[in-house]
C-alpha cells in the first residue's frame, strides 16, 4: 500500500507523506498517534510498502480487542498443551512477522502485565512461546497506534513510561479531519468512485459540498467514508441536494441543528451543523474560560464589526488558537501537559502547535 492511499492535497497531509518516506527508511520502531478513524492503520502499512521489508509480512493485531489472558499466547504463540484448548502448536504474531513489520493497534490499551512482557521481547529481540521453555529470536520493525492520551496514562500508571520510550522513537501525530478540511472535496470524490456500483456515481450539489466541508467529523475518515457509502446507496447515479437526504441517513449532529441553518435549502429539510463553538461562548462552564475570553479579546474585530477590507477567516482563526496556546503556557507557567490538559488537546499535538506557531 503506497502512499498514493493517502488521500489529499493539504499542507498537513503533504507534511505527513515527507514524513512517512523518511521514516520509512529507518528500521526505528514508529508511534502513530491521532484520533479514531483517522487512518492509522493506512499509515503503518504505507511505512512498510515503502521499507526494505516490503517483500515479507505486514501483520496487524488489536491490542483492545483481545482479552489479557489471550493476548500473551496471539502475540508470542503456544505450545501444545500449555493450555486448556492449546491442541497443537500456534506461532504468534511476532513469529509471523519475521522480517517483516508488526502493528500493534491500539497499544494504549494493552494491559499493564502484557507491557511488561512486551518491553521484554524488544529489548531481547526474542519471544517465549506460552509454556515452551526456548527463546525464539525474531527481526521486526515495530509500528504502534493509539488514539489515547499516553502522556495522561503514563501519569496515571495505566501505561509504562519505559515502554512509551521504546515505542515512541519516531512519533507520527496524524490530523483530524476538521484540521484539514480542504481535503474534504477529495476525499469524498474518491471514495464515491469506490462505492459507486457499476459506475452510477451520485453529483452532490454545491450546497451539500459546503455543508460536508463545514461539518467537524468527529469520528474522522471513517465516519465520511460510512456517509458517502450510504449516500451511494440511496442515490445511485443521482444529483443529491442537502434537503433530499432523509435526516437519519445523515450524522446526528449534523441533522440535530433542524431547518433555519445557512445551508438549508428547503424548509424542512435537513441541515449542516456550525461548527461546535461551545468552547468559545461566555456561557460555557469550561476550567478555560477566562484564558479563552482574553484570547479572544486580542483578535476579534471590534464592536463585532467586520473591518472596511473584510478579513481572512483563516487567518483569523489561528491566530485565536495561536493566542489560547499562550494563554495556556502562560496560566501553567510553561508546563506543556497541563497546558494540554487546559486545551483539550494531546501533548504531542500540542507541541506540534508550538512548533508550528514557534512559540518554543
């Protein structure tokens, strides 16, 4: 899988496609981190097409989805007879991928017991079968994902700070999707052709392009990906205004707001949601609240007027992020994870902020 997967043209997407091709080459083990439904898993197999163990085994697991007591015997393999239902010999998940890469999604919610045993098997380079009593040495370049907050586990003793640094080498905070929603058009233009059956592409009108690119996604690609399959369904080879889509085909919260919205084009057809602005409201009962009114106050136009030559939204917006990010650093007198705490954001994604405004 190339990274021609990855859809888009942004600046945050070009960035992360530089990224993937230098570490790509580097045989350090990789820490995705980002969202649900931002597209971890694309990026780890991206990584590996584009390394020199392309040619052997991509093997992924689910750290979440497997009970602790199986997770031992799925990753490091069993012997016959080592357990209850252990009929004959299983390899593991790091033997499968000897020479190759192993992905462990979701490695934030790896019990506490496994990590142990996990940090073990990358510093030895070797795996212990269950109930076998001879280490199996084992080449993997390791990529890991998580969309928890690991800085916020490590502080509570729910994840391994040593761990953490064996995993985190080279760290890959992947955008959501309301951070670069330029992309959007694309996105939807390309999985349409890859939904549509037989070629009956829906022609989604102007109204409804605006309205998909204002919505904030919360649950990212995959929750576009799941409306454009739906909507393929429903309209094959079809124009789609905003107001022929039934309001429980569409997001909740994109159709909770009821007619009235900018983008209504009927009157009582469903809607597109503003952007969740709670955050920004002096009514909000939020810890940050004084830090975001004064931030606020040293970049919104005056008298609520818009100056005479307008102004660029944009622009305008992150220099209001760029503000609360001062705020923050100053109220926790620099502290980067309390300042993440204040702003609902990871630690990762806001140093990268600091980076990117250069606040450092």
């Amino acid at each position: 899988m190339s990274l021609e997967t990855i859809i888009g043209k942004s600046r945050a997407i070009n960035e992360l496609r530089s990224l993937i091709r230098q570490a790509a080459t580097s045989d350090a083990s990789v820490l995705i981190l980002g969202e649900s439904g931002t597209g971890k898993e694309l990026v780890a197999r991206a990584l590996h097409s584009g390394s020199s163990r392309a040619s052997r085994q991509f093997v992924p697991i689910n750290c979440g989805a497997i009970p602790g007591e199986l997770l031992e015997s799925e990753l490091f393999g069993h012997k016959k007879g080592a357990f209850t239902g252990a009929i004959s010999d299983r390899r593991g998940r790091f033997e499968l991928a000897h020479e190759g890469t192993l992905f462990l999604d979701e490695i934030g919610d790896m019990p506490l017991e496994m990590q142990v045993k996990l940090l073990r098997v990358l510093q030895e380079r070797s795996v212990d079968p269950v109930g076998s009593t001879k280490s199996i040495p084992v080449d993997v370049r390791i990529v890991a994902a998580t969309h928890r907050d690991l800085d916020q586990y490590i502080e509570r003793g729910e994840f391994r700070e040593d761990l953490f640094y064996r995993l985190n080498v080279i760290p890959i905070v992947l955008p959501s999707l309301r951070e670069r929603s330029e992309d959007i058009p694309e996105l939807i233009s390309h999985y349409l052709k890859l939904h549509s059956q037989g070629g009956d592409i829906p022609m989604f009108d102007g109204a409804l392009m605006e309205a998909l690119c204002a919505y904030h996604w919360p649950g990212n690609i995959r929750e576009l990906v799941n409306l454009v399959h739906r909507l393929c369904c429903f309209f094959p080879n079809r124009k789609v205004s905003l107001s022929q889509i039934p309001a429980n085909l569409l997001p909740s919260q994109m159709a909770a707001f009821g007619a009235g919205s900018r983008f209504d084009t009927s009157e009582h057809g469903p809607v597109q949601t503003e952007l969740d602005l709670t955050l920004y409201t002096p009514e909000a009962e939020n810890p940050v609240e004084d830090i975001i009114m004064r931030a606020q106050g040293a970049s919104a136009p005056a008298n609520d007027e818009f100056p005479e030559q307008g102004l660029h939204l944009k622009d305008h917006l992150a220099d209001i992020e760029r503000n609360l990010i001062i705020k923050a650093l100053e109220e926790s007198d620099g502290n980067v994870s309390q300042s993440a705490r204040l702003l609902n954001l990871q630690r990762t994604t806001l140093i990268e902020k600091i980076n990117k405004y250069k606040l450092a």
